[in-house]
C-alpha cells in the first residue's frame, strides 16, 4: 500500500506542477500579447548611446553598458506613467516617461527611432 500511496502523491504533485506550468504559461501570454502594443515597450536609448535599455513585451527588460550586452536584466511594470524595475541580482529601480522621454537612474533616455 506504501508504494501505491506514494505513487498517488507523486501523479498528484506532477498533476499539480503541470497544472501551474500550464497556468504560468498562459498568464505570461496574455501579459506578452497586451504589451505587445504598448507605446513604451521598445528600445530606448541615452543621447550618448552609452546606456541601451529595451522593454520587451513580455514585462522582461534587458539592459546593454557600452560593451557590456545584458549588464543588467530583469522584469518591469508600468503604470501609466511610472515605470518600476526588479533587477534579477535583486535590486530594484524606477523612472518616469515625460513627454516620450523615459527619466531613469539619472539618465534621460530616448526612443531608438527619435534618440538625439
């Protein structure tokens, strides 16, 4: 009975896994497809062209230094017109995008397309 009892626990974990998974899956879909349009997701960019940041449409962002691709990557949210940062090394940052200029860490960052 033990192992039959174990074997129940086991389906019923896995059964619970895939269940989340499957759930994760779909939440993070529908997080991509509403960001997709989003006027903020895309890159943007300091005037210099030092700092790269793009907002991907998954709520990720990734973040180029100079030479240094991916110095920094984690997850965003915006709500309006407020931006906030979860760094994946755990640190946590935000900005604000003031007439199609996104202010953030001390710097003003432009879309790619209009970067000055």
């Amino acid at each position: 009975m033990s192992g039959s009892t174990n074997t129940t626990k086991l389906r019923r974990t896995l059964t619970a896994a895939v269940l989340m998974t499957i759930a994760g899956t779909a939440q993070a879909s529908e997080t991509e497809t509403a960001m997709t349009d989003h006027p903020y997701v895309g890159m943007w960019v300091t005037e210099d062209g030092h700092v790269r940041q793009e907002l991907l449409p998954n709520g990720r962002y990734d973040e180029t230094r100079g030479t240094r691709q991916s110095a920094y990557t984690g997850r965003y949210e915006i709500d309006g017109n407020q931006i906030q940062y979860w760094d994946d090394t755990g640190f946590t940052a935000d900005g604000t995008f003031v007439d199609g200029v996104l202010h953030h860490g001390g710097m003003i960052m432009y879309r790619e397309e209009t970067a000055r």
